[in-house]
C-alpha cells in the first residue's frame, strides 16, 4: 500500500509537470515573438548609428573637440549595449527554441550540437532557478571550457535536460552544506568540458554533502530521493542516465565521498553528419 501510495503520489506530480509543461511552451512561443523584436530593432539600430558615425567623421572640424570625445564616448557605449541586447536576446531565443522543440515532440531529434555551449547554458540557468528559489544562495562556478571541441550529433534538448539534472543536484548538495556548516564553508562546483580522443567528456565536480553507501547504490533508482517531499521525483538520474548511455551511447560515471563532495562525469561520442 506504501508503494501504491507512493506511485500515485510521483503520478500526480507527473501531471502537474505535464501541465506545466504545456503552460511554458504557451509563455514560450508568446515571448518569442517580442524578442525577435528586440533583436531586429538593435540589429537596425546598430546600422543607424554607424551611419551617425560617418556623419560625425566627415564633419569632425566643425566640432569642438570635447564634444568630439564625448560623443566617441557615447557612441562606443552604444555600440556596446546594442551587442549586449543582441548577445542576450539570441540566448533567450535559443532557450524558448528547446522549450518548443520539446513541446511539438520533436526532442528525439539528432542534430549538430555544440556541447561546450549547451553545457556553460544549462549551467547558469540551473544557478539562477536556485537563486530564484533562495536569494541568499551563492556558489563559486569555476569553468573549464576546451576551445577546439567539434560539433556532434546528438538530441540538444535532451543533452541539455542531462546537464540540468546533476547541475540542479550539485548546487543543491552545496546548499544543504551551506545550511549545516554556515559561513565556515565555501560552496564551489566545477564544470570541465574538454575532448578524449573521439569523445566529449563533461565533468561537474561539487564540494558539497556527498553521498552515503546507501545513496551510491539507489543513486538510478527510480523514485529514489534525499530531496524533502515536493522538492525531487526520483527519476532525474535514472533519465539522465538513459540520455547519456541509451540514446547517446555514451558513459555515466561518479565518484562522491560523503562530506566531501562529488563529481559527474559523462562522455559521448563524437559524431559526425
């Protein structure tokens, strides 16, 4: 009867989550569209102040020459501001971009991923819904991103669920560490990137809690949670693990040392068109 009670309860979850899911593709494809123009009109904006620019230059003897630098000033900073706009605009973009993919099912999708970028995204993303939940969280994120890592085939959005899933662990173990030891300690996690012969290797390494013998050998069991009721179903690692060696063909490993911390390390293969 526990069990029963136990399934029914992750099932009701299950459709909250389903529910929400349609929500967020809704709230997706409507943001999508002011954000498209936000990125046009810099884009246009961008232009128009080049061609302020050479205006400015070809009637520079008829300025005093403080205006002259105040205005280089003005417009480097524009110019500045307007590659912000853009630069975010496109990630927010790429990130409603996955959100629809998954939502009409075409998540099962192999296409040319930049893993380094994917990995660096979903990274921050998961930092800041931790800081969105507590405002006092804070962890040190050291990234180690190789520069030369080839585009491979592979599910983007599914990779990028993978990549959620131990990030949102690795920050909540520093969490929980936080809470226990206080200022004394420091949270820190790590995120490597780099290329072993024909494989991509991800590693996210925390200081946080650790895990117990008990937890090492129910890590991929489906429903198995440390998380508190209402905070984790169970089933992210069991799915992380499907990702990275079923549809991926790659490997899943960790090492973890309780009180000390752990690291994820997965790999996949490098795959061309």
């Amino acid at each position: 009867m526990d069990q029963i009670e136990q399934l029914q309860e992750q099932l009701h979850k299950q459709e909250k989550l389903a529910s929400l899911g349609l929500l967020s593709a809704g709230i997706a494809h409507e943001i999508q569209n002011p954000l498209n123009f936000v990125i046009n009109f810099s884009k246009m904006s961008e232009k128009l102040l080049k061609e302020l620019t050479e205006i400015v230059d070809d009637n520079e003897d008829k300025l005093p020459e403080a205006d002259r630098e105040d205005l280089e000033d003005i417009v480097t900073n524009l110019k500045e501001n307007m590659s912000k706009i853009v630069e975010h605009g496109e990630r927010a973009i790429s990130i409603i971009q996955g959100i629809l993919l998954v939502s009409r099912g075409k998540e099962g999708e192999y296409l040319p991923t930049d893993v380094r970028k994917i990995t660096k995204e979903y990274v921050w993303l998961s930092y800041h819904a931790m800081r969105a939940k507590n405002r006092a969280f804070n962890v040190s994120i050291h990234e180690d991103y190789a520069d030369d890592l080839p585009m491979t085939m592979a599910i983007p959005q599914d990779l990028s669920r993978a990549v959620l899933n131990i990030t949102n662990n690795a920050f909540y173990a520093v969490w929980q560490k936080t809470e226990s030891l206080g200022e004394d300690y420091k949270p820190e996690v790590t995120v490597r990137v780099s290329s072993i012969d024909d494989k991509i290797s991800v590693s996210i390494a925390d200081n946080g809690m650790g895990m117990t013998e008990e937890v090492k050998q129910r890590l991929f069991e489906n429903f198995f949670t440390t998380k508190p009721v209402g905070q984790g179903t169970g089933l992210g690692m069991g799915i992380t693990r499907d990702i990275i060696e079923n549809k991926h063909g790659g490997t899943l490993t960790f090492e973890s040392t309780e009180g000390v911390g752990t690291t994820f390390t997965f790999t996949i293969p490098i795959k061309k068109k």
